[in-house]
C-alpha cells in the first residue's frame, strides 16, 4: 500500500541547518566556533566512512573539528593518555573514541575515561544513568537520532507497543529507556527482545513499531510484520551486489521491499537513522559548547 519515508537524510539536513544557525549567531557575538575532536584507532574502512561523514557534518554547522589518528598497535595507555588530555583541553567542548577499539583495548575502561562533560557519544555510565533516570544528559547519538524521527514526523507513541530487537548498550538498551519513560516521544510500552527471546515472530507481528538494531540483513519479513506498524531500522550491513561497481551494498536489518507496503511509516537503508546518528553528534556537541563554554 502506501507508505510514508523517514527521510532521515532530509532531516538531518535540515536540523543541521537549524545549528548553523545557531553557530552563526555564537560567532557573530564574538564566541569561537564549537570544536569536536575524535579519536581514531587503526584503519578499519567502516570507521574511516564514518569518521568521514563527521569530519564533512561538522564543516556543514560551522565546527571546528580534528580527527585524532593513532596506528592500530597503540597501546590502551597511549589511548587512555590521549583521552586525558582531550579532557583537559580548554579548546575541545566534546570527543568521541571511534568504535570498535582493536582487540587489546578496553572500551569500557576507555569510555569510563571520558570526562562526561565532554562525552557527546553519550557512552559513559555517568550519562547513561542521567539518561535513564530522565535527567540532562548526552543522550547517546543512535536513540537520539531516533528520538528526533518520532518526534519531528509526529508519529505517536504514546501507550503503543514497542518492540526493540537487539540489546546493546549503545542502541537497543538505551532506546527501550527512552521510549519507557513519562515523555514525548515515549510513553510507549517496550518489549526489549534480543539472540534468547523466543516467539520473536509473534510477538514483532503484535508491535505497533519496530525497531531493529540486530545487525542481521534481512531479518524483518513482511509475516512479522502488523498492517499499519512503524519500522525503524537501525541496522547497517554490507552485503554483496556484482550489480554494483564496488561489489557490494548496504542493507538494514529489515527486508525493505517486502516490508514497506505494510508499513505506515518506515526508514530506509541507507538514509534513515544513520544520517540522523551524526546529526545528533552535532547536536551533543552545541549543547556541550552551550552548557560549559558560555556564561550563564
Ligand atoms: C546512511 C556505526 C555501527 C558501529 C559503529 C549515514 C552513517 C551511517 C549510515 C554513519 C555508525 C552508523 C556510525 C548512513 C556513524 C552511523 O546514509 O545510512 C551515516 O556515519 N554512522 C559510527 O560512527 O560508528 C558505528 C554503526
């Protein structure tokens, strides 16, 4: 039938275009522009993409920005060393540590590193627990860009059933919060459903929305899905395509071209919330220049 896009890549051109203006307006009243640096850690081709989606989101809000690379042999004390002096210099209001970290470095001990005044991923324990306990916070990127689809395309949450397919802590965990709580977008009552859930069929064809950050292409199929439900797919996986120049292309976790007739709304892949993931980075960003850099 006929559905509605969550033209993720349109709204986030948009809200971008809403903080540079609001740079604008900073620099014309003398402040410097705000500054995001980023670590990155060997050479992984899936980071390089997205460190360069951030480097080119932060030119188009007027940041300033460095990327921060170190060889994928550096040692988790020269990372640790590194995030501390990123915490310690007045000139950076926010950092990120690209994800994944090769092997022999810790994540958690990384991220529980970072000052969280200055944690724009929103990855560290302090932000989460503000986050889950409904106080200011960085919300962590993905569920914030997710957050601001619901809301700036309307779509009512308020008492529908929710599922939410993977459990990780930078995702699938964090949205089930959000939506859980007394809020707008929220509200919701959240099933969290994960690799030992059983009846994942049954209970994904009950869900008024659905929201997959499995990392699984193709996992969503039209006889799991209610006539009229809400599919928000988180996943980005490359499959191969020898129709393709390069070979391959990406796919989310849901299989699109069945799926959308029933939908009412739904996003695509690409273009849907991983667009708006590095809009919400900027977002975090401004708010961390606005909350520790300005006077009030
Ligand atoms: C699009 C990410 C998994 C693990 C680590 C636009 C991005 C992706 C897709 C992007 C992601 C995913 C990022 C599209 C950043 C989102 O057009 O569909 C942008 O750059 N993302 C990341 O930094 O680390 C990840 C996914």
């Amino acid at each position: 039938m006929s559905y509605k896009l969550l033209d993720g890549k349109a709204l986030s051109t948009e809200i971008k275009l809403e903080i540079k203006a609001e740079v604008d307006q900073l620099l014309s009243k003398g402040f410097r522009a705000p500054h995001l640096s980023a670590i990155l850690v060997g050479n992984n081709p899936a980071s390089e993409a997205y460190m360069k989606n951030k480097v080119r989101s932060c030119e188009q809000v007027g940041f300033s920005s460095d990327l921060i690379r170190r060889p994928v042999e550096a040692s988790e004390e020269e990372i640790l060393d590194l995030v501390n002096q990123l915490n310690n210099d007045d000139h950076i209001d926010g950092f990120i540590v690209q994800l994944p970290l090769p092997d022999h470095i810790d994540d958690n001990k990384v991220l529980l590193k970072i000052d969280p005044k200055k944690d724009v991923d929103g990855f560290h324990p302090f932000n989460f627990g503000s986050m889950a306990q409904g106080l200011d916070a960085f919300l962590p990127a993905t569920p914030y860009g997710i957050m601001l689809i619901l809301e700036r395309y309307n779509i009512d949450t308020s008492g529908k059933k929710v599922l939410v397919l993977g459990r990780s802590n930078i995702v699938g965990t964090p949205i089930s919060i959000l939506l859980s709580r007394k809020s707008n977008p929220g509200n919701s009552t959240v099933t969290l459903a994960h690799s030992r859930t059983s009846n994942i069929k049954e209970i994904c064809k009950q869900s008024d929305i659905v929201i997959s950050a499995l990392g699984k292409p193709f996992f969503i199929t039209a006889d799991m899905v209610k006539q009229g439900a809400v599919v928000i797919d988180v996943g980005i996986n490359r499959i191969d395509d020898l129709s393709k120049k390069s070979g391959s292309r990406l796919v989310g976790d849901v299989d699109f071209n069945g799926v959308a007739p029933l939908c009412s709304y739904i996003t695509p892949v690409p273009g849907g919330v991983g667009p708006m993931t590095v809009c919400s980075l900027m977002l975090n960003t401004l708010k961390a220049f606005k909350k520790y850099r300005m006077p009030s």
